[in-house]
C-alpha cells in the first residue's frame, strides 16, 4: 500500500467518524474545513448556532478527534479549533 493510499484511508476514516455525530456537528466541521481556524464565539457566528449547540458539537467532534484545539494566543482565555482530518 503506498503512502497516498493510506493517507486515503484515514481521511475517509475521519470524515466517516464524522457522518455519525449529530447534524450541528457536521456543520461545525464544515465551517472548520472552509475556514482554517475559528474559536467557539467564531463559529457560532459563522454556523448560525447557539453557543451551547456549538459547544456540544466541538465535544462530539473532539470525542472522534475530528478536531484540534489550542488556546489562542491573542486571548489565553479562548481556544481556536481546527480541522484534524481531510
């Protein structure tokens, strides 16, 4: 198996883990796939959901790690999330 294959592979792994979670987490990590990195109160915005459906949806998503989360580095009290898979 060459390297694109498996590279393949565990793309379609991730993004099968992520047709299980709920319709507002698929939505976040859309939004997160057409923007590289966004914080909660960013994707709330940018989804139209409330805040409280965004954080369960980075859970779930995190949960399957479909996402990676860093604190931002403008403000230590947020976090920036991104896409883990492909």
């Amino acid at each position: 198996m060459s390297t694109t294959d498996a590279d393949t592979r565990t793309d379609a792994d991730g993004w099968e883990a992520v047709r299980e979670l709920p319709p507002s987490a698929k939505l976040v990590a859309k939004a997160l796939e057409y923007n590289d990195r966004l914080t909660q109160s960013q994707l709330a915005e940018e989804t139209l959901l409330p805040a409280r459906t965004v954080r369960y949806a980075l859970t779930r998503l995190e949960e399957c790690d479909a996402v990676d989360s860093r604190f931002s580095f403008t403000d230590a009290r947020k976090r920036v999330y991104t896409l883990a898979i492909e």
